[in-house]
C-alpha cells in the first residue's frame, strides 16, 4: 500500500502540497492519503514541515493519546478542505484572481487562528526570528507550520500565481512560476501527457470517422452510377 511519504510534492509551497493530499478530488478516483496520524506525520517529515526527532517524537506521543491522535486528523482534514476552498477560488481568477466567498475565508480563519496562535517572537544574537511556543506534546504541532505557511501565501505577493490543475479530475494546486504564467498542469509528465493523449485519440477518432464517411459516399456514388 502506498504510504503518505511516496506523494510527490508538486504544489511548489508547502500549503499546496497540504491540500494536495486528497487526490482526484469529489470524484470517483478520490484518494485521501492522509489515512491516519502517522501518515500525516510521514508527508509533513517529507514536505519539511517537521525534522525527523519531531516525527519520532509525535509518533510517540500518538501511540499514547490515540484520541487526541484521531482529533487532529480530522483537524487536519477539516483545515485542508477549508485552504482548498479558498485557494481554488483564487486561483480560478488567474493572475487577476479572485475574492473568495465570505463563509469561504470564516470556515479557514476558524481553522487556523488556534495553530498561528502558537507562533512566538525569540530574541537571538542577530536579532528577533519566529518560534513556536506550544508545548512539545502537542500532537497539532504538525499543522502549525503548515497553518503558517497557508497564512502566508494566501496573503503574500504569490497569491496571484496560484493556479489549478487543468488535468480532468486532477484539482491539483500548484504556484505557476513560469515566465509568462502559462503553466497548466501540476506535471506534464502526468496530466500533461495525459490530455496530449487524449487529443491524440480524439483526433484519430476524427479521422477515421471521415474516411469512413468518404468512403460510405464513394461507395453510394458507385452504386447509383
């Protein structure tokens, strides 16, 4: 079975790699790789969200308070389909992008307000960096990184490079950083060959569809004659 470290990160930000956890969304193909918490400690060692003592750590934790465990999954899930939301409107206006629904922008600053709570100021030698102040134990450490990251861009001056997947049930996110903005696809090698081949198919269908056509006709003609 595929583990939650194999997803590739083609979001380009850690945010969209979040929210590309559930593949092939609302269709039939729908795949959540966030199985369980474990899993979402494996993608978040994977996308450098947390080091690899924080995922022992968390590990641990969890096997001690399943509970609390199964809680921040469904927190995690809840955050992920509240970003999605609000990031696919965006990106739906291209460039220009797009204001997203005020119910859209209340459900993810509800997700978020408890994890970017825990974000602190700590003074060192060269001056104030951002720390987190939770405590060690808390199993929602994993998604505060994550919940900083989707704050950040969303409000940062990439907002307007969020694009959407154009592969047929794909709805991947990913940040277009093409020269000109045309990028269309989380990877070519994926959706992008994917719909080369289905224009290839398409088109041959087209073809022998004439040809049967003008050779039905040349046949009538011969006929009458």
């Amino acid at each position: 079975m595929a583990d939650a470290s194999d997803l590739p990160l083609l979001g380009g930000h850690l945010s969209l790699d979040f929210a590309n956890t559930l593949e092939w969304r609302d269709s039939e193909r729908e795949k959540d790789w966030l199985t369980g918490y474990d899993a979402l400690v494996a993608w978040a060692l994977k996308a450098g969200a947390v080091e690899a003592r924080e995922a022992e750590e968390l590990r641990a934790y969890s096997d001690w308070a399943p509970g609390s465990a199964a809680e921040v999954l469904a927190e995690a899930r809840a955050l992920r389909a509240a970003f999605y939301r609000v990031a696919s409107a965006l990106a739906a206006g291209g460039a220009a992008g797009e204001i997203p629904a005020g119910d859209q922008l209340d459900d993810l600053n509800v997700r978020l307000a408890p994890l970017l709570g825990q974000t602190r100021l700590n003074r060192t030698s060269a001056g104030l960096v951002s720390a987190w102040g939770g405590a060690s134990d808390d199993l929602a450490r994993v998604l505060w990184p994550v919940a900083r990251a989707a704050f950040d861009l969303l409000t940062g001056a990439e907002a307007g490079r969020l694009r959407e997947c154009a592969g047929r049930d794909c709805h991947w996110l990913f940040l277009d950083r093409s020269k000109n903005g045309s990028r269309r696809w989380c990877a070519m090698a994926n959706c992008g060959n994917a719909a080369k081949a289905r224009r290839h198919r398409a088109k041959s269908h087209r073809a022998r569809s004439q040809r049967g056509r003008r050779q039905n006709t040349a046949d009538s003609g011969g006929q009458a004659a």
